[in-house]
C-alpha cells in the first residue's frame, strides 16, 4: 500500500470507457499526412466538445473529434482501479429531471431516455468535531430550516428572512433562464417586486449578501457550503451566480448519473459515431495556421504513431483552456489577432484547484453509521475536507460491502507546482514526498474525523489527484477545476466570449460564459454548435452566390468522403 496510484494516469480503466466502441485514427481514411472533407472539427473531447459535437453530427454535419488523451471525458471520466471505479470529477448535479435545465440538455442531444439518475436528497451532513455536533443541509428547505435554525437559534428570524429571499430570487433566476424574450417580459411584468432587490445585488458578491442577513460567521460559512464547488471564496463570489446556482437545488433537487460520469461521456461519445463522427484520441493539437481572419488548418500529434497530420475543415470549435490555443498552438505572430481575448484572459481570476484522495475500504461505511452520500467534516484544529461515499449511491461503483471514498480539498496550485520547479520541472522526488505527505494527511484526517479507530485495517486501495495531476491531463491553467472564478466581472459583466477574431473559430467548455460545470459546459458546447452551423450556411450561401468564396478544403489530392468503417 506505500505506492499511490495516480488518478488520471497509468489508468487500467480502458474496458469501462468502452474504448472499443470509439474510433480511433484508424476508423478513418487518412490521406497521406491529411484529414480533410470535414464540415467542423471539434478540439477536446470534454463534455463541451462532446456535445458540440453530437448536436453538429446530429444535424449531419461530418465531425472530426481531436482529443490529446486515450479517452474521452475530459475531467467527466471513470478510472478503475482494482475492483474500484474511481470518478474524475462528478459530486452531483441539479435539473437532471425531465423538463429542468440539465434534462433539457440531455433531450436536445437526444439521449435523455437514456441515463438513469438516482436523487441525492441531502447535499452534505456536517459533522463538526469542535462541537461535536451535527447538521443534515437537507435539499427539502423545511428540513434544512429546521436543522440549521436548531444550531443557530439565534439567528432564527434572520434564517427565515434569508431563505424566503433567496429561494424567491432563485426561482425567479430559474424561470428566466428557462424563458423565450416575450417569457421574460412577461416574468419581469409578473415579479416586478423582486427586480430592485436583483439590481441592489447585481454587482455584489455572496458575502455582500450574507453580511446583510448575519451576524454569525459560522452560520455564513455553513451556507456557503452550498457554493462550494466554484472554486471561489465568499467575496469573490458574484451573488447573482450565488442566487441562481446554488439555491435553485431546492428547487430542482440534485442527482447523480448512475455509472458516473463516464456513462455520460461514454454515451456521447457512442452518439457521435452512430452519426457519422470521428474521434481521434492521443492526438493533440500543436498548431494552427491562419489565412487572415480564418484558421486554415491545424496540426496535430498523433502520440500513437509519434508523426503530425494536418487537419482541414470549414469550421473549428477549441474546448480547452484558451491560454493554451494562445500559448502553445498559435505563432507569435498571430496572437496579436486575438489581442481582445489575450487580454480578457489576464484580468480574470482563475478558479481553485483540489486535490484529491480515493479510498477503497473492504467494509461497508453504512455499517458504521455513515448512511448519507455527502459529508463535510471539521477536525478539532478547524481543518475541513469533504468526504463523498459514491458506494452510498451507486453499488455497482465496487463489490458488495466494500465502500468507494472520495476525500477532497481545495488546495493552491503552487506548493505543488514549486516542487515541480525543484525538481526541474518533473515529477521527481519533492514532487512525490509533497504529494506522499499531502496524502498521509488526508487519511490520517479520515480517520480522526469519522471517529473510527483502526479503520485503516480495511485500506485496499488508494489513489490520489493533485492539482498538477488535473493541470497536466486537461492542461486548465493552475489544475482549475471549474474554469475562471465566478465573480460578477467574469460571470455576469465580461464573461468570456464564444465568438474569436476568426469567422470560422468557436470556443466552448468551462472557460466561456459564466463558467463551469456539467450543465453550463454542455450548453456552451450546444452554444458553440449552433454558431458554427451559422457559419456553415452563411459559407454555403456564399458559395451559391458565386462570390469569392475561402476554399478550406482545397487540397492538391483526390480524396473521398471520410466516415467510419
């Protein structure tokens, strides 16, 4: 048990991934050194570029998929190890009903029939060793009021007051969303009411909000909770996102997709194919090239093979981190062309990272008395970690009676990155020590804080993810977990653009509009699609019209149409 396992690498997990249900290079006619006869090539086959990708293949466009890595997913994958499948990234969702935001998601893709989803009706139990007390922050508001008020009695009245107003804003934000422009008239018309308290927050943060209802500091933290998962502190926080984001949970519930994540992206990516995509996995992106405002081709790393093919089509859609197109793909030169990009990205904060620890336990934790899915755990010294036991809610996760654990953190990129630079830039030896010790501490912490000694008898698996872990298989700047911080700047005043300076290039995933998650990324891909069909027609109606039209796909070779065997 010395050896940790990585997460995202020397992964064994190729049959769950179901990779020999996804084409790879092979499935497509290559000519010579290039792929071309392509309405649309998506880069990164995360859940942006996935759903990008199946919404344009769905509307019978030829789609060429490029994704660096050996399986599809991005952060969206399952790893197995052992008789364990670890998840990437998934805690939970909200809307994944029929009708609700992610479920709508789902039926545009045209696959809505075909995950199951269990409901997770306590979003976390926290256990407080300080107080040695204990709180369920049930997602039935009535439940939770009366939990949380009976921990701050008081701050009774001002709990009340809080929750009124802030599911009423949720709802509100919820059904505006949901909305066509003559909805929103008439929604505004109806609500009227709440849309001085929207403006009086418009440009506030969550603690600006939380300071106007509470004294208690304890009692803000607790909320808070509910917004764990940006990535962002209570300050930087936009209290718009605050309202929308997190208390419509009430409203819409939250689920978790039996299989995991990996179901989801394995689907999409079956999907594709069904309709006439390619995915080309290990084949990473290493430049473009531009022809004024419109990007020619790319060239590609196939990592397989270890030689470069070059990549012709109409249109492009990048589903990365965009420092990375800025950075790494594009000459010098021609970054000046996205000057107003480059700059947006400098002035945006980017989202914390975590740091993960995967436990697998040959006892069942509902045995001992952790009957509940999500758990956020304070030590003595006032430490936290948050603790999900996926075997809680999905069986077929490890065998019968032993428990799947996921242990986190958020944890600051650059300890971790400083003993990269130590080791010259490798993951050498105070890379390891750092990461063993990290580790060390976060089971010992395990132990202290479900208050069950020798429990560690039962370790039969360990794995873990550091922050440079997440930078180094999705290349996101500092291993940020959801993209850039949801502040008001970022979310709601400058979010980043869809659109670039070139006419044919896109951009989609958890680095555009407000930021991310599973539901705002597949939107940004859904987003991204319907642009890139704009383009498309307007290519096409061009053409017809005999004017001088750009020829992406000119090429000095006879070539057929690609698709798959």
């Amino acid at each position: 048990m010395e050896h940790i396992l990585n997460l995202f690498e020397e992964s064994d997990g190729d049959e769950y991934c179901f990779h020999e249900r996804i084409p790879r290079a092979s499935d497509a006619r290559r000519i010579g050194s290039i792929y071309a006869g392509y309405d649309a090539c998506v880069i990164g086959a995360g859940l942006a570029g996935l759903s990008t990708a199946l919404k344009l293949a769905r509307s019978g466009k030829r789609v060429l998929v490029l994704e660096k890595n050996r399986q599809v997913g991005g952060y969206a994958v399952n790893f197995i190890r052992g008789p364990y499948r670890l998840e990437g990234s998934l805690q939970m969702m909200d809307g994944a009903r029929k009708g609700e935001s992610f479920g709508r998601i789902l039926e545009e893709l045209g696959i809505e029939n075909r995950l199951e989803c269990v409901e997770i009706e306590k979003f976390l139990t926290k256990i407080d060793r300080q107080n040695e007390c204990k709180c369920h922050m049930s997602l039935n508001e009535a439940e939770f009021l009366e939990e949380i008020t009976s921990l701050y009695p008081a701050e009774e009245g001002n709990i009340k007051k809080f929750f009124k107003m802030i599911t009423g804003m949720a709802s509100f934000l919820k059904d505006w969303n949901d909305s066509t422009t003559l909805g929103k008239v008439k929604l505004a018309l109806k609500n009227f009411g709440k849309i001085p308290r929207l403006v009086k927050y418009f440009n506030k943060s969550a603690r600006d909000v939380l300071d106007a209802y509470f004294m208690d500091e304890g009692l803000k933290e607790d909320i808070f909770k509910f917004a764990c998962f940006f990535g962002a502190k209570m300050h930087e926080l936009s209290a718009i996102v605050f309202f929308a984001a997190t208390f419509v949970k009430f409203i819409t519930g939250a689920q978790y997709i039996l299989g995991g994540s990996g179901e989801l992206t394995r689907l999409l990516a079956i999907e594709i194919a069904l309709h006439g995509g390619v995915i080309l996995l290990n084949h990473q992106v290493v430049h473009a090239k531009l022809n004024g405002d419109v990007v020619h081709s790319i060239i590609a790393l196939d990592k397989e093979a270890g030689v470069h093919v070059r990549i012709k089509a109409r249109a492009f859609c990048w589903c990365c981190d965009p420092r990375i197109l800025l950075d790494q793909v594009l000459d010098q030169g021609d970054v000046k062309k996205f000057c107003s990009l480059s700059n947006h990205l400098e002035r945006q904060p980017v989202a914390d990272s975590i740091f993960s620890v995967y436990l697998g336990l040959d006892v069942d934790m509902k045995d001992l008395g952790y009957t509940e899915y999500a758990y956020c755990i304070k030590l003595k010294d006032g430490t936290e970690f948050l603790m999900y036991i996926y075997s809680n809610v999905d069986p077929t996760c490890c065998p019968a009676g032993h428990s799947n654990i996921m242990l986190l953190r958020f944890m600051p990129f650059d300890a971790f990155h400083h003993s990269v630079v130590l080791d010259e830039h490798k993951r050498g030896h105070a890379y390891r020590q750092l990461k063993k010790a990290a580790v060390d501490r976060v089971i010992h912490d395990f132990e202290e804080g479900i208050g069950k000694k020798g429990i560690l008898k039962h370790l039969r698996m360990k794995a873990a993810a550091t922050p440079i872990t997440y930078w180094r298989y999705t290349g996101s700047h500092d291993g940020s977990f959801v993209g850039f911080k949801a502040t008001f700047n970022q979310s709601i005043r400058h979010p980043t653009p869809q659109k670039t300076s070139m006419v044919n290039l896109v951009l989609a995933g958890q680095w555009v509009g407000i930021g991310g998650g599973y539901a705002l990324s597949m939107r940004s891909g859904i987003l991204a699609a319907g642009k890139m069909m704009d383009q498309l027609s307007k290519m096409n109606k061009e053409k017809d019209s005999s004017k001088a039209p750009i020829h992406l796909n000119s090429l000095d070779v006879n070539y057929e149409k690609l698709y798959i065997q």
